[in-house]
C-alpha cells in the first residue's frame, strides 16, 4: 500500500466519488500474476465500487454533491457508434491509449479502472477517491432501499453475469451449464433461473461456492474434481447436451485432467497467454446447434481450441468484456425487489489498508474466501 495523489476533475463531465466500497475481482489476479504485461509501477488496482460523489464537472447533469452511485467498470462516451448500439464496452473514445490493443487484438475494447494501460490506464477503486470520466453515461443512482454490500455487484459482477446469460441466448425451458461458482457464475446462473431456463448448472471445486450457488442463487452444482463433467450434463440432458454453456473462468482456469499440465507448462514458458481448459470443455459438452458465451477474461492466444467441434457442432460463441451501462438500471431495480441478492459475494470486508493481505486470501481460496471488499 502507499500513498498517491487525490483525484481531479479534468473534463467538465467528470465527477470525483468517495469510495465507500470496493472489491477484487479474479481478472484482478492475471494483472497481480503478471499475464498481462502492459501494467506500470504506482498503477492502482480496482475495477468495482460504489460511493459517494464529492464533486462534479461543470457538464454534469445527472449527479451531484452528496448522490450515492454505483459506477460500471467499463468506460463508455455514450455518443459513438458502439454505445448507440449498446456494445458500451467497445466504446471507440473510452480508451485513450488505443495503440496498444490495436496491436495485441487489432482493434482497441473501451476503457476499464484499474486494468492496466492496455485498457486505458485509468487509476483504480482501491483507493479513497476515484475520478469517473463520462459520470452521465457510467455512474447510477442507489435506490434507498439497496444497501451498499448489495449495490457494489452491480458495478460488474451482476451485469457481467446477465450479459453472458442474455447475449448467450438463454430462454425457457433451457438446460445452461455454468463453467466457474465466483461472482461472475453466480451471477450469470442467477440471470438464467430469471430469464426462464429449466434447469441451471454451475460447475467448480469449491464446496463454500457450490454452497452458496445451492443456497443462495438456487441453481445445482456439479464438482469437477469428484464428476465425470460431460458425461454426467449429456445424462441430465437426454443425451444432447446443455442448450448454452458459459464460461466464466478465464486464463488462468484449472482441470484435473492432463490438459491442464500441458496449458500450464506452456503458459509458464509464455508459449501461450491463456489457459483455454474450461472454453474447451465447454465446447464438449454443448449440445449440437447450442451456444457458448465465454465471460472470463482472456489477453492473447491459446492452444489445441477445439475449432472442428465449433463447425461441425454448428456451435454460436459469442463473447465480450460487460455492456453495463445496457443492464445496471434493470439490476438495481432488481435488487430492490430482492430478485438478485449479491451481498453473501462479499465473505470478507476489511480495511483498505489491509488489502494485500485480502488479496492473498481471495487468490489462495483460503478461509472459504469468495470476494474481498475493502472499506477506505
């Protein structure tokens, strides 16, 4: 932990939020285990939060002084021709330093706090301020009855989540399998139970995660270390498959099978960027003409990806970093109707200055840590 400058207002549509609460994330672990290399020293960590506004720029007409918000991890201008169409998390002016995924992806995604410079080298919320640029288009009001614990989730978590469900094309009556019990899978097993699927599935190694996925969102669990994964989503399925798989673990995913070595070697010795093992299994295990939504974070390039099942399977894969701004107004209200609960994510409130040591229990898993969240 050290000490950084106070936040100012630098556009006239930006506003300046007390951070009230904050809370790692697992993509936070790929810039903390250096798989994404574009991060500088003095850079601050932190992508989900809610506050208080202190201050607000002179073009500010939604918010001000004193307002409790909850603010979208992406960065989106609300004018260019992504955020018309609501791809808020392409926005073409929320990135200002473009060149860089330009040359990693070929184009350049939006801007994300605390993310590293490839993704704008905006400052993070694990601080006691935060400047938020485009307030109008990224900050949203707290309805009163929404307590803080349960607002912070729908910063990130909870639209991530419904995103991969929505845009995966969850419907009544579908069987959805869900690669990951974090807040993401959560999240996005709680969105399908909402948008009518029949049966959901969540699928990790955590009992605390499959606990809370049983108890809390409602969904089943399936461990990966004690079941045959495929085989048993083909046996509830008639022998089809889940209608949509979702990923939602990302590059640094664990298997108990063989691939894992061989995507772990390879990522160790940079050969690789990412480790593809549940993307994989999820392209198993789809049922024929079904769809993957991948919602985990991936930087670069991976190996042995099942194309010929994709074609042959006539499999839809969909994916995309969260168009929040498109879901946070029907997720608040939500909350405030107590559809989606987010609270029991945040196993462990501490201090801000205690953050590292609330990193390494988050990273580890240890003490049934799902979510750190930091109080400045």
């Amino acid at each position: 932990m050290e000490k950084v400058d106070d936040p100012e207002i630098l556009n006239a549509q930006d506003i300046i939020v007390k951070v009230t609460l904050s809370t790692t994330c697992g993509s936070d672990l790929h810039l903390l285990g250096g798989y994404v290399p574009t991060m500088r020293a003095g850079d601050v960590l932190g992508h989900e939060f809610i506050g208080e506004v202190v201050e607000v720029g002179s073009a500010v007409t939604e918010h001000a002084v004193g307002d409790r918000v909850v603010v979208c991890s992406f960065i989106s201008c609300g004018k260019c021709w992504y955020c018309k169409n609501e791809l808020y998390s392409l926005c073409d002016n929320g990135n200002p330093n473009a060149g860089i995924p330009e040359m990693l992806w070929g184009q350049a995604p939006g801007g994300c706090y605390g993310y590293s410079h490839a993704l704008g080298g905006w400052a993070g919320s694990h601080a006691e301020y935060i400047r938020v640029p485009y307030a109008d288009q990224g900050a949203f009001h707290v309805p009163d009855g929404v307590t803080d614990e349960r607002a912070l989730f729908a910063s990130d978590a909870a639209p991530t989540g419904w995103m991969g469900a929505d845009l995966g094309g969850v419907g009544p009556g579908d069987v959805v399998a869900i690669w990951g019990a974090g807040g993401v899978g959560q999240m996005a097993a709680r969105a399908s139970l909402l948008l009518g699927a029949e049966r959901v599935v969540v699928i990790d190694r955590f009992q605390e995660r499959l606990t809370q996925v049983e108890q809390v969102i409602g969904a089943e669990t399936m461990n990966y270390e004690t079941s045959e994964v495929t085989a048993e989503l083909r046996e509830l399925t008639g022998g089809r498959g889940p209608d949509v798989c979702i990923e939602a673990v990302g590059m640094e995913a664990h298997h108990d099978g063989p691939d894992f070595a061989y995507d772990q070697l390879k990522q160790q010795l940079r050969l690789q960027t990412d480790r593809p093992t549940a993307v994989r299994e999820a392209v198993f295990a789809a049922r024929k003409g079904g769809s993957l939504f991948v919602l985990g974070v991936f930087g670069g390039f991976v190996d042995k990806f099942p194309l010929g099942a994709v074609m042959n399977k006539g499999l839809t894969i969909r994916s995309a970093q969260q168009h929040g701004q498109r879901y946070i107004p029907m997720l608040l209200e939500r909350m405030a109707r107590d559809e989606l609960v987010t609270e029991h994510l945040a196993t462990h409130v501490m201090p801000l200055d205690d953050g590292p040591d609330g990193y390494a229990m988050f990273k580890d898993k240890t003490d049934g840590c799902v979510r750190a969240v930091f109080r400045p």
